[in-house]
C-alpha cells in the first residue's frame, strides 16, 4: 500500500501511461546534466523519482566513473530503467532512509517530483531528499511565488507549483545557484542547486 493518495496515483495505471507517453531524448539533457556535475563533482547521485531514467543516462553518459542510483514506485518505469541497465529499486520518497544510509550520496536530486507531493506531506519528502544527501540537493520543478494548485490532466490535488528553493532554505540549506532549466529538455521547469550546512 502506497501512503499517499498521490502515490496511488503514480505507481498504478496513470503513472505507466505518463511513461509511456514521455520518451523524449534523454541526449537533450546532457549539457545541463554536465553543468550540474562540473559545479558539484559528485561521485555519487540519488535521483528520487526517476521513472524511466532518462536523467540517470545523461548523466552516465556525462561521467561513466559516478555511481548512480535511482528510485520510482511505477513498476513499469523501473523495468524499463532495468532495461537501460540503471540501477534503480521500487521505493518512494518517504522510504529513503530503509534503502540508503543518512547522507549516502553526494547530490540527491528531483525532477518533476516535488510538484507532484501534498502539502500536507511535502516537507517530510524534502526532509527525507536532505537527510540522504552528504552535501547537494538539486530540485528541476515548476516554480511559483507562493503554492499554486494547478489542474493536472483532470485531476485535482495532483500537481503544486512552488518555490522550492525558498522551501530547502526553511529546512536549512544554503542556495548555491538557481536558475531556469533548457525549455526543450525540462518543458518550464526552474531549478535550484543547494548545499547541506557544515
């Protein structure tokens, strides 16, 4: 059982259609990817959420040498991520801490994920994103001045757009960067790179 209504939604029906539907070029991805790599240098990276990994082949593609994991709770998006021979394991957000060690990665990171949580559960999620970081937390979501509910495909309480960066800062972290995310790659997405406290 899934502990979320959003959850639900994502790992049934829905959330294998988004995957089917979504098969871009993960290529287009790569020069953004590589930006992110030359400012952090992980030698580790947690993408939580990552469906089909396109994120994850970018960023083998940018550095083979990082080790990189991923996590989604659509079952037909990790086989297909097996496929892509990415390692990737059926756990979500608020299941960080049972599958990974506290700060196991270098940089942990969301895109298109944070929009998708409750507010009611979003700042236990982005709890859970900082503890499994050693030092980066990277957020690609659509960006608001204030919480916007927004109408997703028909349904309601399904999508929230934020300001995810002012939202990390309240939790502690320091903003390295911020900045708007390449329209062909990420659709209207913003990003914000953070950094844990010493």
């Amino acid at each position: 059982m899934r502990s979320t209504p959003q959850e639900e939604f994502w790992a049934g029906e829905f959330g294998t259609t988004y995957t089917q539907r979504n098969r871009g070029d993960w290529s287009a991805r790569v020069p953004f990817w590589r930006s992110i790599v030359d400012a952090t240098r992980p030698r580790s990276i947690l993408e939580v959420g990552c469906n089909r990994g396109n994120n994850l082949k970018a960023l083998r593609d940018v550095d083979p040498s990082i080790t990189l994991y991923g996590c989604d709770i659509n079952l037909d998006a990790i086989e297909e991520a097996h496929d892509a021979d990415l390692h990737v394991v059926e756990a979500s957000v608020f299941e960080l801490g049972r599958e990974w060690p506290v700060g196991g990665f270098d940089l942990v990171f969301t895109v298109g994920v944070l929009i998708h949580i409750a507010p009611d559960d979003l700042h236990q999620a982005m709890a859970n994103i900082i503890g499994a970081s050693a030092r980066y937390v990277l957020a690609v979501e659509y960006p608001a001045e204030q919480e916007t509910e927004i109408e997703y495909r028909g349904h309601s309480e399904r999508l929230w757009k934020r300001p995810f960066g002012d939202l990390y800062r309240a939790q502690g972290l320091k903003l390295v960067s911020k900045g708007e995310a390449p329209a062909e790659a990420f659709d209207r997405c913003a990003w914000w790179l953070l950094e844990k406290g010493a």
